[in-house]
C-alpha cells in the first residue's frame, strides 16, 4: 500500500509538472549592454525574436514588445516582453538560439548588483468583468 501511495505521490508530481510546462511562459528579459554595444545589442534582440518566430517557439498570439530605457546613470539598457509557447522551450531550445543567448550574454554587463542579462517569469494580470 505504502509502494502505491510513493508511486501515486510520484505520478502526480510528474504529470503536474508536465501540465504546467505545457503553459505559455511569458519572461520580460532585461539587458544592459556593454558601452558602445547598444546597436550591436539591440540588431541581436531583433535577431533572436525572428529566429524564435521562425522556428515556432513563441506563443503566436502573445504581444511582443523590445524597449530602450535609461538607468540613473544614463546608461542604455533594452526590455524584452515575449511568452514562449510552453515552459519547456528555455530548458529545450534549439541550438541556434542557444547560439544567439550566448552572443547576448557577450555584449551585456552586470550593474547595480543586477546580471547583465535578468530574465523574469511574469503572469498577465485579468480584470473580473
């Protein structure tokens, strides 16, 4: 009985964590690029939500959004809002965008006590009518 209740406990586990990969995951991406490397930066943003587009591992009715800020010290940093398709696309991306996260962490720099590249998991927020 005990064997059951461990192998049930177990099952339960898995297929809700599977449930839960299936999900869009939406991640708003912050990146503070190196000085001189806002440009570079910024066609390499471009570039991976093509790339993410083209090989369908984003959510296709999901709002995208890239935006350039400023931090108190007037340096550049980018904003990225995307939702991947399902969780388990960063645990299982294609090569080629591991490819391009690698050439992303390249240009970005840690400030503040922040990582250059900071990727936050984020819910949409819905009104009850």
């Amino acid at each position: 009985m005990k064997a059951r209740i461990v192998c049930l406990a177990v099952a339960t586990v898995a297929l809700s964590a599977a449930l839960h990969a299936a999900e869009p995951a939406t991640v708003v991406i912050t990146l503070h690029p190196k000085a001189g490397g806002e440009q570079e930066l910024a066609d390499v943003i471009a570039r991976h939500y093509a790339l993410a587009r083209r090989l369908d591992l984003l959510q296709p009715e999901a709002v995208h959004v890239t935006l350039r800020g400023a931090d108190e010290s007037d340096r550049p940093y980018f904003v990225e809002i995307l939702t991947w398709r399902d969780a388990s696309v960063p645990d299982n991306a294609p090569k080629d965008i591991v490819s391009v996260w690698t050439e992303m962490n390249r240009l970005v720099e840690p400030r503040a006590g922040r990582p250059g590249l900071d990727i936050v998991p984020m819910r949409a927020v819905t009104r009850e009518k």
